[in-house]
C-alpha cells in the first residue's frame, strides 16, 4: 500500500466535515479548558507541540523502556487538525543487549465535532495511522505492519453538581480500537497482531476554575495554575489470543500546570493488575501552544 493511500483516511475525515463547528485555542466549552493529559489526548483541536514527552515504564517482567517522544498538532481548518506522534525507545531486559530504536509513526485525523459552552461538553472524532515500522523499529519490538483506529474523544466539565466547590472537576476519555493491516490468525503464527480495544478516562480538579468561576481564596499564583488528575486506562485485545495477551490496566497520578503558553505535566505510572507490571514508572510532558506563542503563522489553521 503507498504512502498516500495510507494517510487518506485521516484526510478524508478532516475534509469531509472542515466546516461544522468553530474552535477555540485548546479545547475549550465554555468556562472550561481542557488540557492535555500525560495519557490522554484532549477532545478538541489546536496547533500545539509536546517537545519532550519522557517516559520511564518498568514491564511485566525484568524489563525497562525509557521513551522519548514528541507530537506536532496543525489545525487545518478551526474544527479539524492534523497530528503527528513519534518516539525513540530505550529497552532494556536482565540477560539481553539493550536495544533502542524509533517507535512506528502515527498520524491521526481529527474532527471537532461537537460543543456545548453551557454543560461544558466536547465530542471529537479521528482515525490515526500506524505506519509500517523499519528495521529500527523492530529491535524495540514495534509491530511489523501497520494498523488503523478510529478514536472517539470527550470531554465533560461537571459544571452542573451542586457543590461550588466540585465544580472545578472535569472528566476527559478517549476510546480506540485498532484494526491491524495483518489481524492475527488464531491458529497459526502468520506474524499479525490482533484487535485491541484500548480506553481510557481521566478525572481532573482545574484550580484555575476554582479561582475564575467559583471563589478567589487567594492562594499562590502557582497554586491557582495547578490541575491535579488521576488518569486511568486499559488496553485489551477484542478477541482470544493464544497465549494470554490479557488485559492491562494502569493508573496514573499527578499533576498538571500550565501557564499562558505552555505546560508542564508530571505523573506517576502504577500497574492495577499483574499483565500491566509490578512496579511503578513515570511520564513528565513539556507542551507548547502554539496558538499562543506565534497567532499569526503556525498558531493558526491554514484554513479558515
């Protein structure tokens, strides 16, 4: 399959709908702003950078991979984006020779569907592609082939509780299942991957809202930048593998500050059950807005 058929699923998303909703700089309902998690996407769109993200993951086993990656969002038009994920992974395991290689390029298409200001309500839709790895990519142990999801994203300010001070709370999710270019023959090694439903679903107290919408308690500026958030997600294959290939299920703790032009996010990874590891890792993401720092060039959709 050439190059452009592979990335005509995600264009075709961002220009079939380009006009049904105006965006904001980030994800924005309303008096709601919703960042970018250390797991997560956030659910709508805008031109933005994470420039490094920095991972350390302790395996099931004993193993370690240190990654490190990045990602470039451009707005194509102020509903749809595109997205560009790459990384470069450290892996190594007791007994065997460390090996470091580059992760499989992911671009995704991104629609912003969907937005409510006054429940603080935000729907996107998108299809990334997995792009086929190199040889590189194989020592770290990517997948041999490529592979399509179509992504569902939300996000929900809990606006509507009726203590002011819960407020501040929001959930964000994403939900992803990916379908493999070689689906995996259950009776036979054929060198495919299978099915994977992959979900995930933070909650998050923004004290930024607290300030601006609910009362001024008059805590430190630092403070009033924080959002504190716990993230937690699965990934499963959607049918038997031989072997096991069971569920994994991680969940991660940590705070998020964010200032006019960028954030900083740092978490802890802790394994909630024995497929997902037994030891505790951690993500630190440096994120730039664009839309804020250069408005009038690459902080902007190229159409509007």
């Amino acid at each position: 399959m050439s190059l452009s058929m592979r990335l005509a699923a995600p264009i075709a998303v961002l220009f079939a709908v380009s006009a049904a909703q105006t965006a904001q700089a980030h994800a924005i309902a309303g008096d709601r702003v919703f960042p970018v998690t250390l797991t997560l996407d956030d659910p709508g769109v805008a031109d933005e950078v994470t420039l490094p993200q920095i991972t350390d993951q302790p395996g099931a086993g004993p193993s370690n991979t240190t990654q490190f990656q990045w990602e470039w969002d451009k707005t194509i038009t102020p509903s749809t984006a595109l997205i560009y994920n790459h990384g470069y992974d450290i892996v190594t395991q007791s007994g065997s020779k460390r090996a470091t290689g580059f992760e499989n390029p992911v671009i995704t298409g991104k629609w912003q569907a969907y937005v409510n200001a006054a429940h603080e309500f935000i729907v996107s839709l998108g299809v990334q592609r997995e792009l086929p790895p190199d040889l590189h990519t194989l020592t770290i142990g990517g997948d041999k082939y490529g592979a399509t999801s179509p992504v569902l994203y939300f996000g929900k300010g809990l606006v509507e509780l009726p203590a002011s001070l819960l407020k501040p709370l929001a959930v964000t999710g994403e939900l992803v299942y990916t379908i493999p270019d070689r689906p995996l023959n259950t009776t036979q090694d054929n060198g495919g991957t299978p099915r994977t439903l992959f979900g995930g679903l933070s909650i998050q107290y923004s004290l930024a809202y607290l300030r601006a919408n609910v009362k001024d308690y008059g805590l430190p500026e630092f403070v009033n930048r924080l959002t504190p958030l716990v993230e937690f997600n699965y990934i499963t294959p959607t049918a038997s593998v031989p072997g096991g290939a069971p569920m994994q299920i991680q969940g991660s703790f940590g705070a998020i500050y964010m200032s006019d032009t960028y954030q900083v996010g740092l978490e802890l990874l802790a394994p909630l059950n024995k497929a997902a590891g037994s030891r505790v890792g951690a993500t630190m993401q440096v994120h730039f807005f664009l839309d804020d720092i250069l408005p009038n060039s690459l902080g902007k959709p190229l159409f509007q």
